[in-house]
C-alpha cells in the first residue's frame, strides 16, 4: 500500500520490543508508513505493572503524533501486526471519517472462544489442548450502535477537530479515573461526550480489523494474536450524576443464541462440534466455518 494516506504509529516498552520489531516487519510488508516509539513505561490506565506518569497515556501519545503528522494516524497495540493490506483505512479517510474502532455494542456477533482443555479416552482416541479445542466464553449481551464498548488495540483518529477533542476528553477521563481501564475511559469519553463532539463522524471496525485470538473464525486483517489481559484490577468508573462508561438501560438484550452452544466443545482441526461426558465424545457434528488460530 504505498502511499497510504495515514500513519502506522505504536508504543512500546523494552519488555514489547520482540512484538514491536513483528509489527515493524508487517508494516514494511505491506510499504505502510510507520512511527513505533519506544518508551520507558506505559500509564497504569494500560498495565497493571504501569506508571502512573500521565505523559505515557495512549491518547496522548496519539495526540503528539497527530501534532506532528499533521493527517490520520492509526494507532494499533505494539503487539499486532498485520496480515492484508487494511485497505479500509484508506477508504474511511477518503469518506471523511474521523475516528475509527472496533465496537463490541455494535456487533451483534461478537461471541468470544478460549482454549479448552480436553482429553478423550476411547474411542476417539483423540488428546489435545489449546490451538485445537475451543469453547464458547462469553459475548456483549447488548447492542446499541449510538454507544461504545470498545476493544481499543486498533484505532483510528483523523486530523480534525472532532477526532483531537475525543483525544483531549479520554485524557482527561483517564486523568479523573486513573485507577480505571484505558478502554473504559475511552467509552465514558464517547458515551457522555457533549455538544463539541456531536459532529463526531465515528466508524465501527469489523473485527478482522482488531482480530483478537478469541475470534477463531475471523480471518485476521490487523491481528492481536494474543488474547487480552485480565482487567480485574482495574478500578470501575462511577461519574459524577450517575455518568458510567456504557448505559445497559439504553441497548436492546440480545436475544440470539450464540453460533455454537456453550456446552461443546469446536475441534478446529477436524472441524467438529463435540458433546463430552466422562471423557468421551457422546455427539458430534460437523462445521463447515473456517477457522485462523494463532500460533
């Protein structure tokens, strides 16, 4: 994609070096102009081992590459990298967007898979962990377009003022909550964003764009193939009158039942669907989806 109209830019500590030099190799593959800035800490907002030197933020490492850039820049985690030309990118600087996500509130398919420790006695004869056994984890049981609930690992942001004043409100979350989750201060940013945002032209990435490894049946575009950290210790964001990072009380329920039942077990190698009892495979049947595992 030579020429492509906008900046790869990324962060990275010593310990993500290995990663970052993967996404560097990525973006040269595919001629994608890149900026991969080496730091000595992130914001606790993004590590639970983080510092709390509000200078390490991603929005405002976002905000001093726009600054110099002056055009689109987009933001990916220094451990992705990417596996086809993301040619959307392109196509949503050209349409005028200004700020560009994945959206788990807006994806009506957003069921997640874990690796399942499985062990089969006869007569299958089959034993196997990880990269072959996946079970159903959980999903976002509520969808609302008008609302965020993002997975921030893949972001897009133009040089506008829209998209710099959605910079300056997450900083400032992050900086009122620095206990809290960056990706939840991104949301609460969106969520209760006032009349300076409301020309905000969003953009909801499909996942193939953020793919993380949870996503097995996503053929990745920009991948994270790790599967996200826990985020228990992060403090939760309670705002002043009430403001939360995502309104429940405004989303419709989902209703659908997920692609495969929780209870079995999907076998990517043979393509299977499998009931287990006592060790053995007591129903199966076939899956015709395609699945990309991450090494």
């Amino acid at each position: 994609m030579a020429g492509a109209p906008f900046l790869v830019a990324a962060m990275y500590t010593d310990g993500y070096a290995g990663m970052a030099e993967r996404l560097r190799r990525s973006c040269e593959r595919f001629s994608l102009e890149h900026e991969l800035r080496r730091v000595p800490a992130v914001h606790q907002s993004i590590s639970k081992s983080g510092s709390p030197d509000l200078r390490y933020t991603k929005p405002r490492f976002i905000l001093d590459v726009l600054e110099r850039r002056r055009g689109p820049v987009l933001y990916v985690d220094a451990d992705c990298e990417f596996r086809q030309a993301p040619a959307l990118i392109g196509e949503l600087i050209a349409a005028g967007t200004d700020f560009a996500i994945y959206n788990w509130a807006a994806d009506r398919d957003s069921e997640a898979y874990v690796p399942a420790p499985v062990v089969l006695g006869a007569p299958d004869g089959v034993a196997g962990s990880g990269p072959r056994f996946f079970r159903f984890a959980w999903r976002f049981e509520y969808h609302d377009p008008s609302q965020l609930l993002c997975s921030g690992a893949v972001q897009l942001y133009a040089d506008t003022r829209p998209a710099r004043e959605l910079l300056g409100a997450w900083q400032g979350t992050i900086e009122a909550f620095p206990q809290a989750a960056d990706d939840y201060c991104l949301c609460y940013a969106y969520n209760n964003r006032g009349g300076g945002l409301a020309d905000l032209r969003p953009y909801w990435l499909p996942k193939a764009y953020a793919r993380y490894a949870w996503w097995i049946d996503v053929e990745p575009v920009i991948d994270h193939p790790q599967y996200a950290a826990d985020a228990a210790h992060f403090t939760p964001i309670l705002g002043p009158e009430g403001r939360k990072p995502f309104y429940e009380e405004r989303a419709e329920r989902l209703a659908e039942a997920p692609r495969f039942p929780p209870g079995c077990i999907i076998d990517v190698h043979s393509k299977r669907l499998l009931t287990i009892e006592n060790k053995r495979i007591v129903k199966e049947e076939p899956v015709e989806t395609e699945f990309w595992i991450a090494a």
